[in-house]
C-alpha cells in the first residue's frame, strides 16, 4: 500500500478507537434517537387530527406525556415504592424459607446432594434482591444521563430533517439517498418495535396482576408492573419477574409456587406465539437465536445501558445488513459473463460495476 492508504487506515484506527472510548455517550445518544423516534409517531398522529403547525404538534404531544407521567407518578409510583420496600424487606425471610425447604428436600431424597453445595448456591443467590434494586435505583450520575438523553430527545424532535441530514452528509455523495432511504426502513422498523412492545408489555403487565390476584399474591401492583417493565427485555426480563411473586407465594402456601410458574408460563406462551405475531406484523422478523446472541453480546460488551438497548440496536443493525450488505453488493454479485464449461476452475466473482452509481447524486 501507498502512503495515503497507510495514511487512511490509521486514520480509520484511531476513529474506532475514539468511538470505543465515547460508547457510553453514543448509546444515549442512540437512546435519543429511539425516544425521540417514538416522540415523532405521536407527533404526526397529532398533526393527523388538524393541527396545522408542526411546533404546535410538538408541544401538544409534549403536553400529552406531560400530563400523563404526572398521573403515573401520583396514582402509581407512591403505592408501588411502598410494596417494593415491603417486598424487599421480606427477601432475608423467604430466602430462609427456600433453605429450610431444601435441607427438608436433602432429608427426604435418595439423591446424594451436598449440603455445602447448596448453601453457596443460595449464598450466590441472596444478593438477586439488591442486584435488582440497584436497577431502579437512582444515582447523581444516573439522573445527569437521564437529563441529556431528555434534552437530546427535545432537540431531535423539534427538527428532525436537519439532524437526519447531518447524519447523510456523512457519507459519501452517490450513496446520500439511498442512506436516506434506509433511515426511512430504520424508522419504521423502531415504531413497529416500540408500538408492538408497548402492547405486548401492557398485556403481560395485566394478565400477570389478574393471575396474582386471583392467586391472592401478595404485592400485585410490584409483580405486575416489574413483569411489565421487564418484558422490555426479552429472555432475560421475563425469568426475572417471576423470581419476586414466586418468592412471595413460597411465604404464604409452598402449592402457590407451582401455580405462579405455571400462570407465567401460560402468559408468555401466550405473548410469545399468539401476540407478539398479531401485533408486530410490521415488525423486522428476529431469530430468538440470534436476539439470545445479541444480548449476550451487547451486554457483555456495554453493560446494562447494552442489555436494554439490545433489541432495538440489533433491530437497527439488521436494517443496515439487510440493506447495504445484502441488497447493495451481495444481491448485485454476479458471476463473470465468460465462462469455459470444459474448465475445472471455478467461475470467477465480479462485484458489480454499477456500484457507485446505485443512486445519482442528489446535486
């Protein structure tokens, strides 16, 4: 290679390094883009109805979320901190009961079970309460993220074409249309995503707090919302939710353990293969292998901001392989017009030549 490609390759270094070292900003910037995408479907639903400005639609939606988060927090919030601190209180308690259940289980079994083994079990366990309420926990630092990803959201709804546009001017000229195009895909995949979510989250949510109730669970408001919140999350969130209601039912009646789980798996099966297909028809079509891999790999990569982003980020790579990789130079790979049947040797791959010219410039 030549100096200007060592040059360039440096370059493109040093920018992957950079990015790597600001990844936590980039995904509450992504965070933005989501909150803010969702933001714009409300928007021009509300401009559907005759509003005849957009900034006038901006701040009626506003207004609309506004409204309906304080209502959330006034009916809802005071209630369920008041059952999740009762309910955390209770953890010592229950853990204690499942130890006494197990060395029963140990006393009762043919089984060779050592009893050590167990008890660091149980020990490795303990800390699942705390652990999970860190995760609602608020912090300085979280209250500064939450603020900038606000701002950002309010800055991006109120004239989203210019930053769309600064987004295409990153690329190069002959591909400037067609990355709008795809933008277009990314934003109707993310709505999709978000309005199935909300729906299906609503609906385990509900038939959760009704199958506890009828169960007489204690802290139904606590199980329902956390299943709710939690389905955001898929694989992981949904075992999580019902670690708290089975804990519970254990301290009451040891049968309405069973009951629970069973209650839980009915619903998800429910969500998983009736719904979720129902809702999210428009929705961009996920392998449960491939969202399972993708959460490991953000999680593990990014932390807990990459485990709840992980679906949606995986929604938006999708769009871009789909659409650049697959449809833009594998779909276009095309075998070379000369070929020698006599000849042993494999035809020879060309990529397209047309490549650059995809779309004209938009000057």
């Amino acid at each position: 290679m030549n100096f200007g490609k060592w040059l360039g390759f440096c370059c493109l270094v040093i920018a992957l390094y950079i990015l790597w070292q600001i990844h936590q900003l980039l995904l509450l910037i992504f965070s933005a883009v989501v909150l803010a995408t969702a933001l714009n479907r409300l928007v021009r639903k509300v401009l559907e109805w005759g509003v005849p400005k957009r900034g006038t639609a901006v701040g009626l939606t506003l207004l609309i979320v506004l409204v309906a988060t304080v209502l959330f927090f006034w009916l809802v919030v005071p209630p369920f901190v008041d059952q999740f601190q009762t309910l955390i209180d209770l953890l010592p308690r229950a853990f204690s009961q499942v130890r006494s259940q197990i060395v029963q289980l140990e006393r009762f079994s043919d089984l060779a079970v050592d009893p050590p083994t167990w008890r660091d079990l149980l020990n490795q366990l303990q800390p699942l309460g705390s652990v999970l309420l860190s995760f609602f926990s608020s912090s300085v630092a979280t209250l500064l993220q939450l603020l900038l990803v606000l701002v950002l959201t309010l800055m991006m709804l109120a004239n989203p074409p210019d930053y769309r546009q600064a987004f295409i001017q990153l690329f190069p000229s002959f591909y400037r249309r067609r990355t709008d195009a795809i933008l277009t895909h990314c934003e109707t995949a993310l709505g999709s995503w978000l309005e199935g979510m909300v729906i299906n989250c609503l609906f385990i949510g509900i038939m959760s707090g009704v199958g506890l109730l009828v169960l007489r669970v204690d802290f139904v408001l606590v199980h329902a919302l956390l299943a709710g919140v939690l389905n955001f999350i898929p694989n992981i969130g949904p075992v999580t939710s019902a670690i708290f209601p089975m804990m519970v039912a254990l301290l009451d009646a040891p049968w309405k353990v069973l009951a629970v789980l069973i209650w839980y798996l009915v619903i998800q099966n429910i969500e998983s293969y009736w719904l979720s297909p129902t809702v999210m028809a428009k929705q961009v079509s996920l392998l449960p292998a491939v969202t399972l891999t993708a959460q490991i790999f953000f999680a593990r990569s990014f932390g807990l901001l990459g485990l709840i982003l992980a679906l949606p980020l995986t929604v938006v790579v999708k769009v871009w392989v789909e659409d650049v990789l697959f449809a833009d130079v594998l779909d276009r790979w095309q075998l070379s017009p000369v070929v020698d049947v006599d000849s042993t040797e494999p035809a020879a791959l060309t990529p397209p030549e047309d490549l650059p010219a995809l779309l004209p410039d938009e000057g």
